[in-house]
C-alpha cells in the first residue's frame, strides 16, 4: 500500500505562502534522519531535502499564496496548499497521514496525526521539504524587500519583523487578514 505523509510550513508567519508537501518514501531506501524540521538545523534540512528528493517513491510541494491565505483563512489555505501537494504526486497513495488534527478532502483515506511529524517518517519528509521550500519563498522575498529581514525572521512575528512594519509599511506579499498586518495597514502605511 502506497501511503504519503503530508505536513505544511509558514502557517505562523506574517507574510507570503503557507507551503505544503507530501511524500512516499521507499520502504527499501530508508532515509536516516528524518525528524520534524522544527527540530533539525537548516544545514541538516537541506541535506535531507536532498536525499528525499533522490530517494522517496514521489514527492510533491505546493503551496496557497498570501493572496488565498486573506481570502479563505490560514487553516483553509493550509488545507488547501495539503490538497494541492497530494493531487501532484506523480504516484497515487492509496492512504494520507497528515500532520495536525484536520484532513484536507483527498480521493484517498486519509488520518490526521497530531505531532506526527515527530512520529512518522513519510511525515517528517514532508515536513523538511516544506520548510525548505517555505525558507526558499523567504530568501527570494528577502532579496526583493531586504529592509524587513525576512532572511533572519522567516517572516514570524518577531520583534524585528514588527519594527520594520512600523517602519515601511506592509509589503504586497504580508498577510493582510492577520491581526498585526491590518493594523499597520489601517495606520496607512504599505511600502
């Protein structure tokens, strides 16, 4: 039975896409390693990314962008991205574990897994090649908008990330529907 892990990344942040992966990995090329990507460096991260790319059975990243994430809401959009990363695997699971306590609508049985990123492999995999693809998002946005330092905060609600919105504004890629956005915007600054 083909079974997919499917976990996200960027539900948190103020701005851009919340990201989504799933993964079939191959039961006779185990990756060592693998863990929830919160608990791992961005170096261990990245190599990881790699071997699951190399060696998983399928592997598919999507995403829903900050534009979907003000219209339907973070836990829709993440829903959604988890949908999007699952209908594009190349090889049609036959069972979808997900990360969390919700479950996307998939054509495929599907269990929601609380901290199963932590427990399940095929879950932890997605949860790496997410928060790399999320980080990616980050550096581009970043090399476009580098006076809001989302190299270094990622885009979470941090001190730094706060002053800069006092600072600039809002940029065109920050969330518009979350609480500490619309207050910037409603003070009338975007960059």
């Amino acid at each position: 039975m083909l079974i997919c892990g499917v976990d996200e990344a960027g539900r948190g942040p103020l701005v851009g896409a919340v990201f989504a992966a799933a993964v079939i990995l191959d039961p006779a090329r185990p990756i060592v390693g693998l863990a929830d990507s919160k608990k791992l460096s961005e170096k261990q991260r990245e190599k990881l990314e790699i071997e699951i790319k190399m060696h998983a059975l399928a592997w598919s990243i999507a995403y829903a962008d900050a534009l979907e994430i003000d219209r339907l809401n973070i836990l829709h959009a993440t829903l959604l991205a988890m949908r999007r990363a699952v209908e594009g695997l190349k090889l049609q699971p036959q069972r979808a574990l997900i990360d969390g306590n919700r479950c996307p609508r998939l054509a495929m049985e599907a269990r929601a897994i609380v901290k199963g990123d932590a427990t399940v492999a095929e879950i932890s995999a997605a949860s790496i090649l997410a928060k790399t693809a999320r980080d990616a998002e980050m550096r581009l946005l970043h090399a476009r908008f580098p006076q809001y330092g989302f190299d270094r905060h990622k885009g979470y609600p941090t001190p730094a990330h706060f002053a800069a919105l006092q600072q600039h504004g809002a940029c065109p890629e920050h969330r518009r529907s979350f609480a500490p956005v619309a207050r910037v915007l409603n003070s009338g600054k975007s960059c």
